[in-house]
C-alpha cells in the first residue's frame, strides 16, 4: 500500500479513508483480498476507530465488504457497475461540455490546452499514473468551466470501478488513443460546436468497453463472473 501524508486539518478518519479508497482504487490493494483493520492502522500510524469508520464508507459505496468475525474483504470489480458508472458520466458529460460550449473562456481553453500538454508529455514518460491523474484534471475543468462541480463530486463517487476499470487499462492497453480524444474535444470547444463535442465524449467514454475485454482476459481474477 502507498501510504501519503496526512493533509492539513484532515481527521485521522478522513485520512484514512482516502488513502485506503485511492489504494483500491490504483490497485495497490488488489481486487478480492482480505485486509484487516490493525493491519493498516498499522501502516498509517493510526488506532483502529478511524480504519473502522473508513471500512464502513466504503462499503456504502460496494467498495469493500465487511465480513464478521473475518474481516474486511476489497470487492472485486464489478462489469454492471462499470457499464452504469459509464453510462452516467456519459449522460452528464455530453451535457456538460454542450454547455461549455456556451461558457468557456479563452483562459478556460488555455487551462485545459496546458493540461493536454502535460499529458502528451507523461504518455512518451510511460507514466499511467500521472496520466489517470492528468485525465480526472481535465473532466474536472470542464464541470468547473460550467460552475457544476459537485456534479464532478457525485459521479466521481459513484465511479470507484469503472475507475478500477480505467487504472487497469492505463497500465495495459498499449493503444492510448485518451489525449487524442482530449485534444479533439479542446478543437471542437474552440469552434463552439456543441455536436462535434458530444461525439468526442461519447466515443472518449465507449473505449472502456473495449478495454475491458482485453483485461478481463489478462486479469480474469479481478473481476465479477
């Protein structure tokens, strides 16, 4: 597990939820596994209570199940919430960026250009992680870019496995065409052609179908039958 620091002014109960909820999230904690609580309260140099109360969110979100008397067991990643996560940013984003289209300033596009740059740069670097961090900056900008962030906050929570999904594919689907579907969506914002934009994202989105084909068959163990 990659343990990070503890933020400022971050509960030892929030610190422990992020870090344990981007590990399931990054693969560090491997789909499946038992994990127990004295375990990593261990690692994060914690007491018990605030891994405990960690374990209890993520359930509510199918991240992991609680077993009594046995533990903490990650779940494995799940196809029907992956294809409902996808759907649901699919629904918004094609909205989104419609309306972005209205509202973006030219500092806008410059933020969003700046962001592509860098991960042009981290794709000839090889580094996935950078890259999945650079892909969730940019959709972020573009909620930002139509005052709807909290809209970000809600889907993001409810994408834990299709961000499994994508973290998978980063590291193991050599065809990243993710900058390029970037860079297509930053023209058509440009040219305030809300069509052109809605087809980038459907087509940015529907590539995770693709991928998971290939990994389901690389990593079959991490995966709902």
């Amino acid at each position: 597990m990659v343990v990070t620091e503890k933020l400022p002014n971050e509960t030892n109960r929030e610190y422990a939820l992020r870090v344990i909820k981007q590990n399931i999230i990054d693969i560090n904690i491997r789909p499946g596994s038992m994990v127990g609580e004295q375990e990593l309260a261990q690692e994060l140099n914690l007491s018990r209570t605030p891994v405990h109360e960690a374990f209890l969110e993520l359930s509510k979100t199918r991240m992991v199940e609680i077993l009594p008397q046995r533990g903490c067991r990650v779940s494995l990643i799940d196809p029907a919430m992956i294809e409902e996560a996808r759907f649901m940013r699919q629904t918004l984003e094609t909205a989104i960026v419609e309306l972005a289209c209205e509202r973006a300033t030219e500092e806008d596009l410059n933020q969003l250009e700046a962001n592509i740059k860098l991960q042009e740069f981290y794709l000839t670097e090889s580094n996935p992680a950078e890259m999945l961090k650079l892909d969730n900056e940019f959709h972020f900008i573009l909620y930002k870019i139509c005052n709807m962030t909290q809209c970000y906050y809600m889907v993001n929570s409810m994408s834990i496995h299709f961000d499994r999904m994508r973290n998978l594919s980063l590291f193991s689907v050599r065809d990243l065409k993710i900058v390029g579907d970037h860079r297509r969506l930053l023209e058509a914002l440009r040219l305030r052609d809300p069509e052109q934009c809605k087809a980038v994202v459907i087509k940015h989105l529907s590539r995770v179908q693709y991928d998971e084909m290939e990994i389901r068959e690389r990593y079959p163990e991490f995966f709902v039958q």
